[in-house]
C-alpha cells in the first residue's frame, strides 16, 4: 500500500506541538468493578450458556483453543490475525462478569501461550519462526483483551506489560520502515491500537513515553485518513453500492466505520486538537443521518447501505458501534453518544437469540423482516442471500456495555452512572473515599431506578438522564421527589457519608420518527417497538457435534401488510414482580404499544423481502388492533410502518 505521508504538524494544535495526552472527560473503571445484575445478568447467563460460551469446542477456527500443548500454533493461536484475538477480546469480559472459571482459565492459558511464544524480536503470533508476513491489526483485539486480564488482576502486569511494550517496538520499527505491516485492514483500523499505546501510556509508560507517542502518530501518518473521511464534503448520502470511494474502499465498510469512530477522540488526545472532536461529531451525526436506522443502530451489508427498511445491519456493527459510542462519550462528554448506545443496545439482543436459548445467530437483519431465510433475489449486494438466515457462527455481544456503565471524573472525585440498568460497582475515590453502589431496576423495562450508594466520605455523585425523558423525578433518602435538573446530560446528587438512597422516577413520551416513502417509526425512551410477525421455523442444519446448535429459517405465518393510524398509539405497561427468562423472547417484555391498523396492498420483492413502503397506501379491509413489541423481542417485523390514507 501507498505510504501516507501526513506532516506531524497535522498532528499538533495550530501546529505548536504539545507534549503528554490530553486528560478524558471521564475515565473508565477496570474490568470486574461493575457488575451486572437482575435482567442483565441473566442476560449474560444465557449467553454464557449458549454458543458465545461454547464457541470454543465446536468452531472450526477456535476448537483446539482448549488444547494444552497448542503445538504448531494450532487452534486460536494459529488464527491471531483475526479469529483468535477478537475470541480473546471478547472471551475475557465474558469469562468475569459472568464468573465463569472455565472461561477464565481459557483465557489466561491464551494469554501466556502467546507471550511464551513472543520472538526475540517482539512480534506476538503465529508468524514466529516462519516466513509468514507480519501484519499488525491482528494484534490490535489481542491487546485489549490483554489489558483487560491486567485491569482485572493487577498481579500480571509484570509479565503482560514488558510484552507489550517489546511489541511496541518492533511495530514502530516496522510503521517507520514505509509502514511495512500495514495491509488495508492495520491502515483502517489503527485506532484501536492508538487506544491500547494511550492504557500503556497512561498507567504503564515504563519510560517510554516518547516511543508511545511517537508510534501513534506512524499510525495515524500511515493509516487511512478517518478526518476527511468523515467530513460532510465527502461523506456518502445513499448506499453506496455504486459510488465510487475516493479513499480507500474499507473506509466505506459498515464495521470499519464503526471501529472508526474510535479514530478522532483518540488522535485528540495526542494532538490537542478540538478540531479532531468536532470532525468525529460531524461524522457521527452523518453516519445516522443518511444511514440511520429506526432501531437506533445504522445500516451496512457490508458495506453502508442507506435507509430502505428492507437494507441489513451487520451484527459486529452493531457491538463495535456500542464500544465507539463509550470511547466517545468518555473522551468527549457529549451525551448524544451515550443516548444512542443506551437506544439501540437491545438491537443485539434480538440478533442472535433464538427462543430461550443463544445457540444461533443473525449476520444480517433488517427493519421491516419478514423472512429469514435463503433471499432470492439477495438484497444485500455484497453479503450471501444466506446472511439472515439464524446459524452457526461467532456469537457475541461483547459485554463492554456493563463495563462502560459507570466513569470516573478525571480528578477521581465523583462516579458517574452513564448507562441505566441493573448494576452493581465497588471503586476508591480520591482521599481514600470507598464507595459501592447498587442500582436496582427494570429499565429499560420499567421507568423507575432505585439506586443505593454507600460512601466512606461525602462525593458528588452523577448520574445520566437521557434526553428523552420528560417529566424525570429523584427523591433522595424518601424525601419528596423534585424535578431533574441535568447539565450536559448529568444530574448531580451530594452524597453524605454512610448509606444515601436514590429513587428516579423517568418517563418518556411515545414518539414517531419519519422514514422514506412517507413511512414513521415508534418509539418510546430508548426503546424501538416493532410488529411481531408471526412465524413458522424450520431447522436447515444441525451440528454433529453440538445438536444445539441449528441453522434455523423463519417464514412470516401471518399478514404483516399493514398501515398504521399513529394517532391511535397506546403505551401498555405491565407490572411484573420479576423480568421473564430471557427477557428479549417474544411477548416477554412487560411494556407493550397497540395501535389501530388496517390491511393494504404491499408488495414483497422477491418472494423474501418486503417492498418499500406504500405511501399512503388506502385500507383494503376492516381495522384491527396490532400490539407492537421493543425491537429486540422480534425475530420478523414491520418496525417502519405505512400511515393509513387519511
């Protein structure tokens, strides 16, 4: 690949150079000091216990990572280049939020197989003693996961980190020598090891700030230009099946982009740069404007695909756009990131989950759904018509959303709850001040967040109100509920010493969102609600190994052709002692929307997709009553719906 060569007085504000990285918003907790509780915990159980958490013993790629001797570089070693890190990434917040010891002896065995095997040089992977060329985004995931083992037990820093740092080296000697290791893939997604370089320099610089700096500004000198990429001039408006890319075509790629919204909070902090926030807004902002979908997530299949309902979402978009979100929000404190992570988080539930269990999983999904299934004709023009078909194929939804859920101020002085739900975490504050909260609650399943807070000394504590709330309460201690005052998003609390109760109370206004062809989305808070189609299953496969695991196909039962009076929208909540098991299986939750519908005349593209929405469309029978579910609960949906012919 052509070698980018960017002045390092890009690199700088108004070209005078700065030293050091520019402090975050807030600052993350390490792994295992949030956990999850209630629904999300179950949540996660389920997971474990489906194919996430037995990936390892039947996958292809991944079988031999239980094998002690892992000779050859067999198994997920053999496959660092992609499929062993991103198992590792994702293995190692599995494994200790859901206290799995299985998990977590796998991933610590992983960890010293592959620093065992670190070559004199420093290079970590199966091209050690080989011919093998050397491409570095493989590591990238690799690191993480790493950091990750060392934030959650501090005792392997003495042997995890002169690794990294050894590897440091050897990767800045290589982006020096005309970004030797840089394939298309290291060029796109240099941010993630900018963000692993930045946890080095910040809790383990060992001396080498210097060569830290200096290898993030190789990357970013060598890697594709995500700051012109992202700007309004350049940014696509409609899928781009047919547009040509001015720069390099993975830029375009709906997993690239999202990764790549890691790529301008991080340059910020090594160049000081306000402008590198402002960019990685605009492009955020475009990214959801011409590409958005309903359910609060974007469009790409693979690559970005606009707004027709009938488009496809890539799961690994969606968990690495949740990862970005955080990143954003923590370095930026702009609440539009944590609104929309919080908004379209139950997106990947419904992705992979199957009834009561997780032993398959959706590549592609789509708004309005009405089959999963082999497409003829294929809707998507760069992935197989089997791509939404529920299968046999890497199952996660990385649980970095618990463990982005609370930060910290940079002065260590106050917790901040970024995300509600069901939580619990331990952290000293500054001045020695021991603090535990507790958060207990339904949401998104419930308006109402019960939190306690136990402190060794009196804090400030902050807590996010989403902007769709309306109405938002607190009483603190049983005293009489006031009103909701955040700033910037963050509601502030003066926690005294001992033990200070918090009852929000945040009720949101059903709202409709415009769609093309004259259509409108549902929704209410952070949730997307959607017609659940009825459906007949048919299992296309069975794995020899594991019976559990299914290729399943879904076929609509029932009419889904449906316009919708939107004036007639109920919100319909149930009061529930406990949340069911899994909580995103249909009809489980306990809110619920009716609306009045009636039959039209809509056309199915193909024999598996739906046809664009008719604008306007007149009722071809009788009204009726259509309940509508949370997005993530459905498997086939309308969830952009025709409005009736007035």
């Amino acid at each position: 690949m052509a070698f980018r060569k960017f002045s390092f007085l890009s690199l700088v504000a108004g070209g005078v150079a700065q030293t050091g990285l520019a402090p975050k918003k807030f600052n993350s907790l390490p792994l295992g000091a949030i956990r999850p509780a209630g629904w999300l915990s179950d949540q996660l159980n389920v997971q474990m216990n489906g194919l996430a958490g037995h990936q390892h013993e039947i996958h292809l790629d991944v079988s031999q990572v239980n094998n002690t001797d892992w000779t050859g570089g067999s198994g997920y070693y053999s496959n660092l280049e992609e499929a062993g890190s991103y198992w590792f990434n994702a293995a190692v917040p599995a494994g200790i939020l859901s206290n799995n010891a299985v998990f977590n002896n796998l991933t610590l065995n992983f960890l010293n197989y592959v620093i065992d095997h670190q070559d004199s040089t420093g290079w970590l992977g199966p091209e050690v003693g080989t011919t093998k060329p050397r491409y570095l985004w493989g590591r990238y995931p690799f690191f993480f996961g790493a950091i990750q083992l060392v934030e959650h037990d501090p005792t392997l820093a003495d042997r995890v980190v002169p690794a990294l740092h050894k590897f440091v080296q050897v990767a800045n000697t290589m982006l020096h020598n005309n970004g030797e290791g840089v394939d298309d893939w290291a060029a796109t997604r240099w941010e993630d090891f900018v963000m692993a370089l930045q946890w080095l320099y910040d809790f383990h610089p060992n001396g080498n700030e210097a060569l830290l700096i200096d290898t993030m500004k190789m990357l970013k000198a060598t890697g594709d230009p995500w700051e012109q990429v992202f700007a309004t001039a350049n940014f696509p408006t409609k899928a781009v099946d047919n547009t040509p890319n001015p720069f390099p075509v993975l830029t375009w790629h709906g997993v690239n982009m999202a990764e790549g919204l890691k790529a301008l909070p991080s340059t910020f902090r090594f160049t000081h740069n306000q402008s590198d926030l402002a960019r990685a807004s605009e492009g955020w902002d475009n990214l959801f404007k011409f590409h958005g979908r309903p359910s609060g997530i974007f469009a790409a299949d693979e690559y970005l695909a606009g707004l027709e309902a009938h488009r496809g979402t890539e799961l690994c978009l969606v968990v690495e756009t949740m990862f970005s979100g955080s990143f954003l929000y923590q370095v930026a404190g702009d609440p539009k990131y944590a609104d929309r992570v919080r908004s379209f988080s139950s997106v990947a539930h419904s992705q992979p989950l199957t009834p009561r269990h997780m032993w398959t999983r959706q590549y592609l999904q789509q708004q309005n759904q009405i089959a999963a299934k082999n497409m003829t004709p294929n809707p998507f023009p760069n992935d197989g018509p089997y791509s939404n078909v529920f299968g046999l194929e890497p199952n996660y939804r990385w649980p970095k959303f618990i463990t982005n859920s609370f930060v910290v101020t940079p002065d260590n002085k106050s917790l901040v709850q970024v995300y509600l739900g069901p939580f619990s975490t331990s952290t000293t504050l500054a001045g020695n001040n021991a603090v535990t909260v507790t958060v207990d609650t339904q949401y998104p399943f419930s308006d109402t967040v019960k939190t306690t807070v136990k402190a060794a000394q009196a804090f400030t504590y902050l807590v996010r109100i989403p902007s769709w709330v309306v109405g938002g309460t607190i009483a603190v201690n049983g005293a009489k509920a006031t009103a909701v005052a955040p700033s910037n998003g963050l509601h502030a609390v003066n926690i005294a010493a001992g033990t200070t109760s918090l009852v929000l109370n945040l009720p949101a206004p059903i709202t409709t969102e415009s769609r093309p062809h004259g259509a409108i989305a549902i929704h209410r808070g952070p949730l997307n609600y959607a017609f659940d189609i009825p459906r007949t299953q048919k299992i296309l496969a069975r794995n020899a190994a594991e019976p559990r695991a299914v290729d399943l196909e879904f076929d609509s039962s029932g009419t889904w052709q449906f316009a919708i009076d939107p004036s007639t929208l109920k919100f319909v909540p149930r009061t529930v002692s406990a949340l069911p098991s899994p909580v995103f299986d249909q009809a489980k939750p306990p809110f619920s929307m009716t609306v009045t519908a009636c039959p039209i005349s809509w056309s199915v593209a193909g024999d598996t997709f739906a046809a664009v929405p008719p604008t306007s469309p007149r009722c071809t029978g009788a009204n009726t009553t259509l309940t509508l579910w949370p997005y993530g609960a459905t498997k086939l949906r309308i969830s952009e719906f025709p409005v009736m012919h007035a």
